[in-house]
C-alpha cells in the first residue's frame, strides 16, 4: 500500500465548486445582517476615529511640545508674574480707550465726541 | 485598491465600521479552510456550515477587541475552533466520523471497484480509530490537500506537530491496511 493509494481511495469531502463557495460565502454574509445592526446601535460616536489614531496621537504629542517650547525661560512661575500684566493700561483721559474697553456704557458726551470725529 | 486584493488588517477596520463588503470578503477568502476545520468536529457538511456561520458572527462581534497588529488567520480559526468545540461537547452524536458515501469510479474494473470500496471502508474504519488530532492531520494534509503550516495555523498547533501526527497517522492506516493488500496480491 503506498501513500498515492491511500489518497486515491478517499475523495476530498470538501468541495471543489466555486458556486458552492459563493452561495455559502452569500448565506453566511446575509445572515450576519442582524450582527451588524446589533453592532451599530451599540457603536461609540469616537469609534469611526480609530483610523486616524497615529495621526491624532502625533498631533497631541506635537502640540504638547509646541506648547512647552514656547513657555518662557524660567517656567510656568516666571510667567505669572511679568506675562500676567495687561499689554495696554487703561488710560482714563482717552476717551476713545474708554468708549470700548470700559464695561460701562460710554456717556452721552463720549458718544457726540466720536461722532464728530468722523 | 479593490477590496479582493485589500490586506487582512484593512478588511476588518472596514469591517468594524460596518462595510459589510469587506466582510464579505473576508469570508469568501478563509470559507475553505475554516470549514475543512469545523467538518473535523461535525459529522456532516450541513453541521460543519453551520458551524462555520457561527464562527464568523462570533468573530465579527469580537472585531473591535481585536488587535489589528496580530494577524486575523490565526485568531479567526481559534474562534472556529472554539465553536466547534463546545459544539461537539454538546452533541454526543458528533464524536462520530462522517465518512463519504461513495467515491468516484475512475476504473469500471468490478474488482476494482470492490477493492476501492473495500479500501475506503478500511481507511475509514482505520480513520474513526485515530486520535483526533491525528486525524485531522493526516485528512486536511492528504485527503483534503492542505499544506502543513497551513493545517498548522488551522489547528493551533505547529508544524512539527503536524508531521509527527499525519506520520502517525499513516503508520496506523498502513497496518490497518496491510491486510487487504496481502489479499489482493493473492
């Protein structure tokens, strides 16, 4: 008995017919219907970001780092002090200052004095 | 890149996001193997589908634990197996081999054909008598044409595994057989 005699006696079971396979593929693929519309309505609104992960991952690292290389020498300390203090001051005689920056409602003189400068 | 020629990894990331294409896909490209495993623990092909359905809902409701970075064959086939398992466990009837009832007749010769019918009851008769996974080793390699590292990845065992058992495997059919060709010789 040799071993060709032994794989002649036995036909492979599984089928060689590919419209076998397609119309199994079909039933297999049709039935996981319910699948996934169970699948969906328990699907996070986040989960179409997996794709973009490593981007996404890359950008916060990047901006993180953005971020510490543009803190002033000395630290997060430092710059509370000096960076804290508003650019402009407010001067009280600049009426015009005052029209927009002042949380009050600019009087009735300050309106007339802006409206004959234009 | 049409979705027959997409990567694994790429099917079941469209997958998890509901292309049901790709997973379409995915099924027509392991349907062979997957239910060559399953029909090792079901006795019929009908069971054996069966199995291979369940084994891919299992498989599509665990996509999203699935580590992309590992690949799909070999957890795909673990989940199969799996099912098939507690399958069999379940259904006392399935510890029995199913064996083809007929082959096909190449040679008209009658003595031939007794002496291929008598072949095919000893190599099954010999076949229910393995272990298991010798068994499934020796039909899935000789019967069934599968390569060993695939037989391997398909039965969650390595491939020196698989040759030890389809080695086994033949050893045994070859004593089983012994008798029957010292009769024909006579």
């Amino acid at each position: 008995m040799t071993a060709h005699d032994e794989r002649s006696a036995f036909e492979a079971r599984v089928p060689h017919d590919p419209a076998y396979w397609s119309a199994l593929a079909e039933r297999i693929t049709r039935s996981a219907d319910p699948v996934f519309a169970e699948l969906r309505v328990g699907q996070a609104w986040w989960n179409p970001l997996d794709r973009f992960g490593p981007a996404l991952s890359i950008g916060a690292i990047a901006a993180a780092a953005a971020t510490f290389v543009a803190l002033p020498a000395g630290g997060p300390a430092a710059a509370s002090n000096d960076d804290a203090r508003p650019e402009t001051v407010a001067n009280p005689t600049d009426l015009l200052q005052n029209a927009f920056i002042t949380p009050s409602l600019p009087d009735v003189m300050t309106l007339m004095i802006l409206g004959t400068e234009e | 890149m049409s979705s027959i020629d997409a990567s694994d990894s790429e099917l079941v990331r469209r997958t998890r996001e509901g292309d049901r294409e790709a997973f379409g896909v995915l099924v027509t490209r392991y349907l062979r193997p997957t239910l060559a495993v399953a029909w090792e623990y079901a006795p019929s092909r009908d069971d054996a589908e069966d199995l291979v359905q369940e084994g891919f809902h299992r498989a599509l409701r665990g996509l999203d634990g699935f580590d992309t970075r590992q690949p799909f064959r070999p957890w795909l086939f673990t989940i199969i197996r799996n099912v098939a398992r507690n399958a069999a466990a379940t259904h006392a009837r399935w510890h029995s081999v199913a064996i083809p009832d007929e082959l096909p007749a190449d040679d008209p010769d009658p003595l031939d054909d007794a002496y291929r019918a008598e072949l095919r009851d000893r190599i099954g008769a010999g076949l229910d008598l393995l272990p298991p996974m010798q068994r499934a080793c020796f039909r899935l390699c000789d019967i069934e044409g599968f390569e060993g590292n695939e037989v391997a990845e398909m039965l969650g065992v390595n491939a020196a595994t698989v040759r030890t058992h389809r080695h086994r495997a033949r050893a045994a059919l070859r004593k089983a057989l012994q008798g029957l060709n010292d009769e024909r010789k006579a």
